[in-house]
C-alpha cells in the first residue's frame, strides 16, 4: 500500500485516475471507508481530510462482461451504498473505466470550487 492507499489489483481506470490526480496535484486516498458500520469504501476520496470534503468517485469495472456492478445483485447493493453515501452528506461522482480522462479532472475542480 502506497500513501494514497494502493493496493495490488487496481484497475487500469483507477490507475489512470490516479496518475491524473497525482498530475494536478489534488489530493486523495484511495480505498477509503466511509461508513462506521458496514464495510463500504470508495475508490478514491478527495483532499487531505476527505471527511470533511466528502468528495468520493468511482471506477465502475466490468460493464461491458456482466461485471458484479451490472448483474442484479451487485447493481441493487451498489444502488444502496450509494444512496446511503449521498443521505451522509457525500457526493459521488461514477465513472466507467473509459470515462476516467481530463473531464474527470475538470468536475472534481467544479465540486472543489463549490463547495468553498
């Protein structure tokens, strides 16, 4: 585990997003629990003290090969983390692998910028 919290087996979309975070020198981590009781992460949370940000994204795997997050189970589980993350005060931005390019880049600094 790096200091963002990397761990073996990242996506290419996670590594990807990483290196454009690590770029414009916005500041994250990386499998970041988010809820005291169940066992929830997210992918990537942003700034230094992310709970108080509580900017969260993610990279959505495996969409096109009936992934976990497109089958039934996994898609209703999903649904349920994120609308428990959005009651908690976080926003959470979703992307697919193919999505993770400078856009992502410039909605995280839409977010930061409103939320000041």
């Amino acid at each position: 585990m790096d200091m963002e919290g990397a761990t073996v087996g990242n996506s290419k979309g996670e590594e990807t997003l990483a290196l454009l975070l690590r770029h414009h020198k916005i500041p994250f981590h990386r499998e970041f629990r988010f809820h005291d009781t169940r066992r929830w992460r997210f992918d990537f949370v942003i700034g230094d003290f992310p709970s108080m940000l509580k900017i969260a994204i993610e990279v959505e795997g495996g969409i096109y090969s009936n992934g976990r997050h497109t089958r039934g189970s996994g898609y209703s589980a999903d649904l349920v983390k994120y609308n428990t993350a959005l009651l908690c005060g976080w926003r959470v931005l979703r992307y697919t692998t193919k999505q993770i390019d400078q856009d992502v880049i410039t909605d995280i600094k839409l977010l930061l910028k409103t939320g000041e």
